[in-house]
C-alpha cells in the first residue's frame, strides 16, 4: 500500500494531477467569463474543460492502482488463451512465407510484423 501512494512515479503523478485539476478548471472558467462576453463557441470549451479534468483524475487513479509486473502477465495469460486455430502463442512459430506476387517491400513489412508478434505482448512499462 505505502508502496502504491509513496512511490517515485505515485509521487510524480500526484504533482501532475495537483497541476492538471486546478488548471483545468481555471482555464473552464475563463471559457465561462467568454462566453458570457459574447463569444458563443466558449460556452462548448467551458464544457469541455471540466470534463478534461476528470478525465485527468480517472488517468491519475488507474496509473496509481494498476500494478504494472501484473498487466504484463495478464496480457500473456490472454493472449496464451487465445485458441490455436486462431493462432494463439501455443502454435510454433512458422517461417515467413512469401508469395510469388510479393513486392520485397511488402515482404520486409511482413517479416518485421511476424517478428514483433512472435515476441509477445509489450507495455510501455516493459520495453
């Protein structure tokens, strides 16, 4: 738990979000103060704003509860129960094939696709 809150990247989170929510009202109201000057397309931005907000505090609170050694080894437990006919991680790796009608350019990118697929899931956590 003190591990969750207390941390170099919770504590780096709570700064941003101690910015982002005040921020984020503010600059709702000062869509609100235009509006009511006459300018009818801040009356959708002061809308806006807040709901920026929240979305900021809903980023903040799934960043600070998700365990990222867990989302890893979710994803490949998903993945793993992906059946084989539809080509989960249980069917050996097959080599490149290449088509007859196959541009080489074509092929490089297909290479490269089966490549990265082959190695797995990857979060911007565990690169």
């Amino acid at each position: 738990m003190r591990q969750r809150w207390f941390s170099r990247r919770a504590v780096t989170l709570h700064f941003a979000i101690l910015f982002w929510f005040p921020a984020c009202l503010l600059a709702g109201w000062w869509q609100v103060t235009r509006a009511f000057d006459g300018n009818s397309l801040s009356y959708l931005y002061s809308a806006e704003w807040p709901i920026f907000a929240l979305v900021g505090v809903w980023g903040w609170w799934m960043l600070i509860h998700t365990d990222p050694k867990t989302v890893g080894r979710q994803a490949q437990q998903r993945l793993e129960s992906v059946p084989v006919e539809s080509g989960g991680v249980g069917v050996p790796s097959l080599p490149p094939r290449r088509l007859e009608e196959e541009d080489d350019e074509l092929a490089a990118y297909n290479d490269r696709l089966a490549e990265l697929s082959s190695r797995g899931p990857q979060t911007w956590r565990n690169r």
